[in-house]
C-alpha cells in the first residue's frame, strides 16, 4: 500500500495556478482515463488519486 506522501506530485502540493501543474493534472487524467479503457478498474493509488 502507498503512502500518499510516496506520491511526489499529490493533489495537495499542486498549485493549479501554474503552467506546469496544469501539465501534470492532464497528464495524470489521461493516463487513467487509458488505465480504464484497458480493464485497469482498479489498481493502488494513493487516496487523493482514486479512481
């Protein structure tokens, strides 16, 4: 099981203000939108990042 401080870009030290943080949240989105497609409904995740 993850820790959610293993997570070295979790939700809470995301600011959305900042180009690169908006990057890494479409980036992340996309990813588990093609985990999804592909069967993956469930796989570890911290908390913050749940399906």
């Amino acid at each position: 099981m993850l820790q959610s401080n293993a997570w070295p870009w979790s939700i809470e030290n995301i600011d959305l203000r900042t180009p690169e943080s908006k990057q890494i949240e479409m980036i992340r989105t996309e990813a588990i939108r093609q985990l999804k497609q592909q069967g993956y409904s469930r796989f570890y995740l911290p908390e913050n990042l749940s399906l």
